[in-house]
C-alpha cells in the first residue's frame, strides 16, 4: 500500500498551455515559412532583415532574454510544490502544546465511513480540501433530508472528536437509488 501524499501538486496546466501555445505557434510559422518557400523557390520571405543581424544586436539579446525568463518561471512553476493536503489537529490527552496533522485524504475517508454506519447507504464517495468536505451518498431512504442531516451531524461530530484546529464544512448530498 502506498502512502499519502502529503503536498497537493499544483496545478500545471497553465505553465503547460503557455509553452505548448509557443511551440505550436513556432512551429506553425516554420511550416508557413517552408511550404512558401518551396512552393515560390525562393529563400525565406520576411526574414529579409533577419540575414543583417549578429548575435549581438539588441533584438536577438532581448529575444534571448525574454526566452531564459519565461523558461525559468516555467521550470518553477513545474517544480513547485504545492500546498499542505493536511488539517492540524491538537492533540489533548498530551497537552494541549502538542499538535500533529491529518491529510485531506484521511478526512475524507473518515467522512465516507460515516456514511457507510448509516443505515439505507448504498455507496459513498466523499472529496475533502482542508476548507471542506463533500460527501456524496446513494441512499434507499425515502427521506433524504433527514437521512442528510443525521450523517451530516454525525460526520460533524466525529471531526469534533479528533480536536481539529480548523474544522472543515461539511455538505452532503443524496442520490436516492432503487435497489441495494
């Protein structure tokens, strides 16, 4: 069994939809520039100013430049870790200095077994943040509201027991299913 992970990753889709935009566009205008100068047998159209510039000149060194600088906050970005997946929790029976956490993953797992002591539950799924847990709930109950409130009390209060710092909210929703 693997172990939790305790940092949530960030989110890569941005840095990856930048350098992806760049490449695709790159790589567009090089086909654009090639198939024209195939089909006229000519060098190049528009790099005509190109051939004058050295690899000193100041348009090159800022395309330089500006190339280094995106490709290093795009490597940070990737590499970053993100934040904490865990709530603190105190813990009282050794003082009340002492604390210690607990990932999202547990809280949700903790929620989803809750769920599954309540009677008329047919399948859980519960997805936790450190802000809030949301737990959904396949039920045979013909009355969702009371069967939600009674596990959202209960759920609650089990979070209650463990002496969480920050308490996380706790929304539950039902799906009423015909069989079992």
């Amino acid at each position: 069994m693997s172990s939790p992970k305790i940092r949530r990753r960030p989110d890569r889709r941005i840095p990856a939809l930048v350098a992806a935009t760049i490449i695709l566009a790159a790589g567009i205008l090089g086909i654009w520039w090639s198939v024209a100068a195939i089909a006229a047998q000519q060098p190049l159209s528009g790099l005509d100013g190109l051939e004058a510039l050295t690899w000193g000149a100041a348009p090159v060194i800022g395309a330089a430049i500006l190339a280094v600088v995106l490709g290093v906050i795009l490597v940070v970005l990737a590499l970053k870790p993100g934040r904490a997946a865990v709530v603190e929790m105190t813990m009282g029976e050794f003082g009340g200095e002492r604390t210690t956490v607990i990932t999202t993953r547990g809280l949700g797992r903790i929620a989803a077994a809750e769920a599954e002591r309540t009677d008329g539950t047919v399948s859980t799924r519960a997805d936790a943040k450190p802000s809030a847990v949301r737990v959904a709930v396949g039920t045979v109950a013909p009355d969702n509201r009371d069967t939600r409130k009674l596990l959202s009390d209960r759920i609650q209060e089990r979070f209650d027991g463990l002496e969480l710092k920050r308490r996380p909210r706790v929304a539950v929703t039902m799906q009423r299913k015909d069989k079992r």
